[in-house]
C-alpha cells in the first residue's frame, strides 16, 4: 500500500475506532458480560497474538511453538487489528536496531507523544521505504501462511464481530471490538512511549528503556522493558522475583503442554547480578548510526 494512503488509514481508521468505542456510554450498552467478554479478549489477542506470538516467538524468536500453533496465534493477534505479523516483526526489528535514535520507527527521542502514537499517521522518515523493511523480515516475507494473512485477517474479524452480535448483541460488538481495541492499542503504544521514559533501569542499554511496573500490569508484563532492551532474545521479560510476567506464564504453560520448545533465556550469570541504579538518559537529538543487530 502507499505510504501517504496507509497513513491517512490509520490516522482515520485509529479515529473511528476511539469514537466507537464512545457508544460504551449509550444507556444500556454495557452489561458485565461485555465487559468480561472484553477483557477475555484483550487477553487472547493482545496477550497470546501481539505479545507473545507477534512479539516473543515471531519477532526475537525467544521461544518456538507447534507450527500450527504459531500460525492461529498469528491469526488470533491480527484481530487487535495492529497490522499483518510480516509488517509488525519488520517494524518492531528495525526499533531494536535503531532503538531512540535516527532510523527507529517510534523513537522516544521525537517525544512521549510520536513514540506513543503519533508515528502512526504522521509523515515518518523511518516507514517511508517499504522496500527496506522486507529487509527484516527475511524469515518470513516468502512464507504463504503469511502473505496471506493480510487478506484473511478481515474474514476473522468479522467472523469475530457475527459471533460477538448472535451472542451478546450490540453491547458485545461495542465491548468486544472497540472499547477492547481502544484498550488495547493504548497498551500497546505505552510500551513505547511510558516503558521509554518512566520506571528504572536495571541494566545499561544505548536507548532509554524502562522497566514501568504499570506497564507491565496492563501488558500482560511487557513493560518489562529494559530487561528486554538488554535480552531482546528471552522468553521471559519479568526478570526479578517481583517483575510479574504473564507472557511468561503463557510461554510455560505451553512447553508444558508440549506445544512449545527451544525457550532461550538470559545467562544465569546476568540474572544473578544486582541491579543497580542506572540514570534514564535524556533524549538527545542524534546522527544517523549504525544501527546494532540486538534482535
Ligand atoms: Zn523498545
Ligand atoms: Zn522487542
């Protein structure tokens, strides 16, 4: 898709997501089923589809799962409508690369606000060439399953939005849909913008990371993130006895179950070093750099 047009579809379509989600107000639209029902979901998609398949397995390939597997929870997390997994892993890559500097998609360096969202529908130097992002990816751009999910995944959304209205009505389509994506999508950028800037920092890291409690909680413990900066390959973010992670406890519930294997975690070494108080660093404007090849 051109670049101009994406970015007036998400401005636009991120738009009319947060002013549906308004009707949650309408006297009679909200019941606790539909905000069970929500709540239910934005584990499943956000927890299970964006943090633990599109950001733990796809992107850092910190854990394997069962192929099959794999390609559902990549079905299942396109309904928090954040982008195809191809696209989403090759954005998320080049942030590792370029992290809060030149180059990285929703730098922290540009503001709370463009690291939050911003980035998405305003002109953005970093996502102007398409071509160069495939370049990320090269581990998945040629497979099927995903070239063609971008395609797919409005049959699933929509096939969600029937089964939400045949059992909950309106309220469920209100809940479920919009009041979750809104949710859902704030979650999300705050893991870019509140985990770049507010919390502490366990570990010295060339961004401005952050390891924000409040964070983790709402992102099934992906706020998490200085330690991920640090070990963008663990399977586990929560590092500390006290960090809950989740994400985490999904990744082991599946090995358990035998649906998921070659879980990589940092050295017991790092684990066991205490943390020390490391200064946030200020955002500076920079020069382009080379960008590290942590992911
Ligand atoms: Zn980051
Ligand atoms: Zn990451």
């Amino acid at each position: 898709m051109n670049v101009t047009i994406r970015r007036w579809t998400n401005g636009v379509g991120i738009g009319l997501i947060h002013i549906a989600a308004l009707a949650a107000f309408i006297p009679g639209m909200t019941h606790w089923s539909s905000v069970a029902v929500a709540f239910v979901l934005l584990w499943v998609t956000g927890g299970l589809g964006i943090n633990l398949c599109y950001h733990r397995v796809l992107t850092h390939r910190s854990v394997r799962l069962l192929k099959p597997v794999e390609y559902i929870l990549a079905t299942i997390g396109t309904l928090s409508l954040q982008g195809d997994p191809v696209r989403w892993v090759a954005i998320h890559r080049k942030h590792h690369a370029y992290a809060d500097r030149e180059g990285d998609p929703h730098g922290r360096d540009r503001g709370f606000l463009w690291s939050h969202m911003d980035w998405l529908y305003k002109p953005n130097d970093a996502l102007e060439n398409e071509e160069e992002l495939v370049r990320y990816v090269p581990d998945m751009a040629n497979d099927r399953y995903y070239r063609a999910l971008p395609y797919l995944q409005w049959a699933a959304h929509f096939a969600l939005a029937g089964l939400l209205f045949a059992f909950g009505g309106w309220s469920w389509i209100v809940w479920g849909i919009f009041v979750r994506l809104v949710v859902s999508y704030h979650v999300t950028w705050f893991v870019n913008s509140a985990a770049h800037s507010l919390g502490y920092r366990t570990y010295v890291t060339r961004d401005l990371s952050t390891n924000c409690w409040w964070v983790a909680l709402l992102a099934w413990g992906e706020g998490w993130h200085n330690n991920h900066h640090a070990f963008p390959y663990s399977a586990r973010h929560g590092l500390k006895w006290f960090e809950v992670d989740p994400t985490w406890w999904s990744v082991q519930t599946l090995k358990f179950l035998r649906l998921a294997d070659s879980i990589k975690l940092p050295p017991r070494a790092a684990l066991q070093r205490k943390p020390v108080p490391v200064p946030i660093p200020v955002p500076v404007a920079t020069t382009r750099q080379q960008p590290s090849r942590g992911y």
